[in-house]
C-alpha cells in the first residue's frame, strides 16, 4: 500500500461511475486547449503501428482512442478501478476498437504486467508524493529505449488563485510541486532520461478552474468571473492562449527517450 496517496480507490469509482459513453476526443476548431496537448503528441511520438501502448490510470481511454486512430498502436489500459475498467471496456466496444484492460495497482509486485513501446498517464502522478517512485513504476513497464510520456493539469498561478477560493477540496487531492517543471529534474537526472518535449502547453484555459464546491457570496464572484473570462479567452483573447507558463498555462507535458534498461 502506497502511503502518500492523495486519493483512495472510492474517489475513482465515484468518478467514473455516472460517466456517459461513448467518450473520445480528436481535435477541434475551436479546442485550443486540447490541440495543443494533442500536438505535442502528433510531434514527438513515433508513428509505428507495430508499437504497443499501455495508459496507466487509462479510464475511460480517450486519449488512447485517439492514438490508436492516429497511431495505429496497439492499445492498453491500466487502471485500479474496477469501475473505471468496467467503463473502458464498455468505451472501446461502443468505439469498435480492440483494447486490452488491465485491472491492476500498478504499485503491486503481484500485478505481473508486460512490458510496452510507450508508457504514460495524463493526471495521475500528481495524486501522489513521491514522484520518484511514481516515475520509476513507470519505467519498469517500458521496454529498453522506448517512450515515457507523462502530463496533468497545471495548478500552479493563477489557475490555483482561483481553485484555492472555488474547490479547495479538489486542490487539496493535488501535489502541486510536480506541477513546476522545474522539479522534474530531479527524476531526469535520476532515471537518465532523455527529454523530447517538456513545457506548458495550453495557455490560458479558465476552464481548468471553472469548479464550485461551496456556494457563498466570494465563490459566486469567483465562479462569475471564471465565467466571463472563459467566454472572452474563446472569442476576444484567444492570441493570448500562445502565451505559457507555469503561472498561466493549463497543462505541462514532457516526453522521453528510456536510456537504460530498468
């Protein structure tokens, strides 16, 4: 059992249960935000139908219907909800695209998963504390020189600015010291990664904090305002979204080449 998770099994199968299906996404006109997190994917992953995939924390696999669709990679999802795997099977059958679903804690020695081409989570390793040890489950489930991707949503700035007054419950389930690329190269060094692409991605998305937890007179304010300014970032300011960092973007991302046999 990992210690310094921030989130259990429950908050998972909650998640997902009411989930409407089928679920996938693809790029669009008018998603910044998402096609630029899709870009850096079409630009710095191989494009090799020969080569497997696995998602770790891959419910309901959006994400991997895409590469499969604009890959051809064979597909895996790796997940410890049993929900959340129930939700994935039934996405790719309404999808018609073969996927094998892994009901496991990738934490588990017992869990006794093959090793892939290309191994990554979008909004996992941020649940945890010890990023380290997150990143090195990772790697032994990726074959010698192949493809560690890893991305979550970047809490950071002014996004936490508002999540603080709007979804304090949700920030709390965060680590937010992940968040700042600067401290990734503490696990570069530490694994010999080789960096492909890292940076924030997305510019300015007030939909990242676009939450309410609790209704009083500040976080109707809050909420408004997140309102009005998503409203203008798609149609009045969207030059601005080409701007990132790590105190307005919405997303960081970085892909790397595995250098040494783990």
């Amino acid at each position: 059992m990992i210690k310094d998770k921030l989130t259990e099994q429950q908050y998972w199968d909650d998640y997902w249960e009411n989930l409407s299906l089928p679920a996938e996404i693809k790029k669009t006109k008018n998603n910044h935000y998402l096609n630029e997190i899709l870009g850096v994917l079409d630009k710095n992953l191989p494009r090799d139908s020969n080569l497997s995939v696995l998602e770790i924390g891959g419910s309901p696999g959006q994400y991997l219907s895409y590469l499969y669709k604009n890959f051809g990679y064979k597909i895996h999802s790796l997940d410890y909800s049993p929900i959340g795997c129930l939700k994935t099977e039934e996405n790719f059958r309404l999808l018609n695209i073969p996927c094998e679903v892994y009901n496991a804690d990738f934490f588990s020695e017992d869990a006794n998963l093959p090793q892939f081409d290309i191994v990554y989570s979008l909004g996992l390793i941020e649940h945890f504390l010890d990023t380290n040890l997150v990143i090195e489950k990772h790697l032994k489930l990726l074959k010698k020189e192949g493809w560690l991707l890893i991305g979550m949503p970047n809490f950071n700035g002014i996004n936490g600015f508002f999540l603080k007054v709007l979804a304090q419950d949700l920030l709390s389930k965060h680590n937010l010291k992940v968040m700042d690329i600067k401290n990734w190269k503490s696990f570069e060094k530490k694994f010999n990664l080789q960096p492909l692409f890292r940076g924030y991605v997305g510019g300015f998305e007030p939909s990242v904090f676009n939450r309410w937890e609790r209704k009083t007179v500040v976080t109707l304010i809050f909420k408004t305002t997140a309102k009005i300014l998503s409203l203008l970032f798609c149609s009045h300011f969207k030059f601005i979204r080409k701007y990132n960092s790590k105190n307005v973007s919405g997303y960081v991302i970085g892909i790397y080449k595995k250098t040494d046999s783990m």
